[in-house]
C-alpha cells in the first residue's frame, strides 16, 4: 500500500537513474584508452521525469510496464575538439566530476525517501 506513493516511487526511480548513469561513467572510463571510443550519457533524471506522459500509467523503472526492460537511451557526448589523436574523447576529468555529481544525486535520492518514510511513520504515530 505505503510503496504505491508517488514520493517513493520517485526516490527509487531517482536511485536507479544515478546506478545507471554512474554504470555509464564507469564505461567511459573503462574505454580512455580505447580507439574511436566516444563518451556515452543519458538524459537528466529532470528531464526523463518531465518528458512522460502524466496521463498515462508511468513505468517507476525501464520494462516495467512492457515486460522487458529497456536501458536509457544513451547519447554520445560531443568531442568539440577534445578528441586524441586516436579518435576518444573521454575525459578523466570531467567523467571524475560526473561521479562526483551522481553521487550527490543518489545522496537526494535516498534523503528523500528517508524524509517521507519518517513523514509517513510520524503520521501513523511510529518513531
């Protein structure tokens, strides 16, 4: 019953959002030294929030209303001249910043389920 709430199911879409754009650093990382490898993203958990369709049923996780799951769409990051001579573009620095930032994301992502799961167990008279 408690986990259909709309607040949770954010949280924990949140949470699975920074797993799966952190996955995608550690690939980008992974492949530094691989020739023509391009850095790979995905979309804000902002803008993939925003972008469903709040008057249909919203799948709280790729797949789960279809069956199978589906990945985020990855994007290849631009190289804007950062390219090496072998054709990658992946910067350390900015991947190691991007961790930094999605760590931060699933900190949120877990204080906000903490804040509504205390919210939810004060109002039912439960420390």
């Amino acid at each position: 019953m408690f986990k259909n709430l709309e607040i949770f199911q954010m949280a924990g879409a949140m949470a699975r959002h920074a797993e799966t754009r952190q996955t995608m650093i550690a690939q980008n990382i992974a492949n530094a030294d691989t020739p023509d490898y391009k850095a790979r993203d995905i979309a804000s958990f902002a803008e993939t929030y925003r972008t469903q369709d709040t008057t249909a049923m919203r799948a709280t996780r790729p797949g789960h209303l279809t069956g199978h799951a589906q990945p985020y769409t990855a994007r290849t990051i631009a190289g804007a001249g950062s390219e090496s001579p072998n054709g990658n573009n992946v910067s350390l620095e900015t991947e190691m910043v991007k961790a930094a930032s999605v760590r931060q994301e699933h900190d949120q992502a877990l204080a906000i389920y903490q804040a509504s799961l205390g919210i939810l167990r004060s109002s039912l008279g439960r420390r």
